[in-house]
C-alpha cells in the first residue's frame, strides 16, 4: 500500500507542476481579470480521468494496474485540476460584485467539465473493447 501513496504523490507533484506551468501561460496570454487558466485545467483535467478512467477500467480496451490508476486519476489529475482554485476565485469575484463573472464561471466550469469528461469517456468507449475480448 505505501508504493500506491509513493506513486499518487509523484502523479500529484507532476500535477501541480503542470497546473502552475499551464496557469501560467494561460494567464500571460489572456490576462490575469479572468480564470481562464482554472477554466481550461479543469476541462482537460476532466477529459484525461474521463478517458483514462474509461480507457483502463475492468473493461476497458487497455487494463491498468491499480497503482496506475492511482498514479493517474488521484495523483496527477488530483494535483492539475484546481476546484479549490476555481471557488476561491469565484468567491472573490463575487466579493467584488462582479457577479456576470462569477456566475459565467460557475456555469461554465460546471458546464464544460461535464462535457469534457463525458467525451473522454465516450472516445475511450469508440476504441472498442479490450483487445482479449
């Protein structure tokens, strides 16, 4: 059990890079008045446990150990999406009386990641069944 915990550390040390890095450019592209970095983490985020949690699952079209999927699911989509990001920034948006905002990022954070994750699992789904079958 401590190798699991070793490799959903790592999956979230890598994920948490990858969210400041992408954060980062997204902000430096865009600006800094409007999440778009947190929106954009959380619908890719959504669509990679979507399609991974698919792709590998009991029939899936490639099986993955559980401490795979622990390195990809819990780890590094743990550590990349940024939920709590996203209600800290929604909460100061609103704070500041910017509600069109606050509520355009609720709506479309929720609204997007569904529909990210929906199309990873369905894309993992096309593949076919798993090759022993």
């Amino acid at each position: 059990m401590l190798v699991t915990y070793l490799w959903v550390a790592l999956g979230g040390a890598l994920g948490s890079v990858a969210r400041f890095w992408l954060g980062a450019v997204v902000a430096g592209i865009l600006g800094p008045q409007f999440p778009w970095g947190t929106i954009f983490i959380n619908i890719s985020g959504s669509f990679v446990i979507g399609f991974f949690g698919v792709l590998t699952g009991p029939a899936g079209r490639m099986l993955a150990s559980y401490n795979a999927r622990a390195f990809v699911m819990v780890g590094i989509c743990g550590g990349f999406t940024t939920f709590s990001a996203f209600s800290l920034q929604t909460w100061e948006l609103a704070r500041e009386s910017h509600w069109f905002q606050a509520g355009g990022n609720v709506v479309l954070s929720v609204v997007a990641c569904l529909v990210a994750v929906s199309a990873g699992c369905a894309l993992a789904a096309a593949l076919g069944p798993a090759a022993s079958e």
